[in-house]
C-alpha cells in the first residue's frame, strides 16, 4: 500500500518541493524574478476557492497573507508596475543625460562660430 498525503503521494509532493527548490535556486542566480507566491503558483497552480493548496481546507489565504486574494494579485502586478517604471525612469534620465550633452556641444559650436564672425 503507498504512502499518501491526503490526496496526494509523498512522491509527487517530493517533486514538486524540488521543482519549488529548483525555481528559487535559479532566482538566486539571476535566472529569473518570480516572487516566492509566483513560484508557489508555477508549481502547484492557481489556487481556487480562497483556500491555500498544500496548506489543507482550514487554512485561508486571508489567514496566511493577512489579506484578501484580490490583493496578492494585485500586490504581484505592483511589482511588476514597478519594475517597469524604473526602467522607463532610467531610459529618460539616460535621455536626458544625452540630451544635456548634445546642447553643450550646440553651443561650443554656436561661440566658436560667433568668436569666427567677431
């Protein structure tokens, strides 16, 4: 007779904390940027009914993360607005920056022209 936790098989829970393992090892690396609930979600799916999977009926989300779901989600797309809008701040101050440059040489030319016609 296997061994099985609730519904699932020691097994298959074996797997999926090594591939939960796995994921956050290549988000050490520089791999990629999921958050650890994007992971968990990866994983073991989306959960359904308010409740956390792998956590068993009597424990809620609001419970866990002292939140309600619509927020997680909404928490998990502010960082990814975030990170967005630093790249977008970096791009224009990078613009900028150019921009700076090239009117400083417009004007050494417009006083080297200026002292020529002098």
């Amino acid at each position: 007779m296997p061994h099985y936790n609730e519904t699932k098989s020691f097994a298959r829970l074996r797997q999926e904390i090594d591939e939960i393992k796995k994921l956050k090892e290549q988000r050490d690396q520089g791999l990629n940027d999921k958050t650890d609930e994007q992971i968990f979600q990866d994983v073991l799916g989306k959960d359904t009914h308010g409740y956390l999977r792998a956590y068993g009926p009597n424990k809620s989300i609001t419970q866990h993360f002292k939140v309600k779901p619509p927020r997680l989600d909404l928490s998990q797309e502010l960082i990814e607005v975030k990170k967005k809008v630093d790249q977008l701040i970096e791009e224009a101050r990078k613009d900028a920056e150019n921009a700076i440059t090239e009117a400083k040489k417009a004007k050494k030319e417009v006083e080297a022209i200026k002292n020529d016609v002098d």
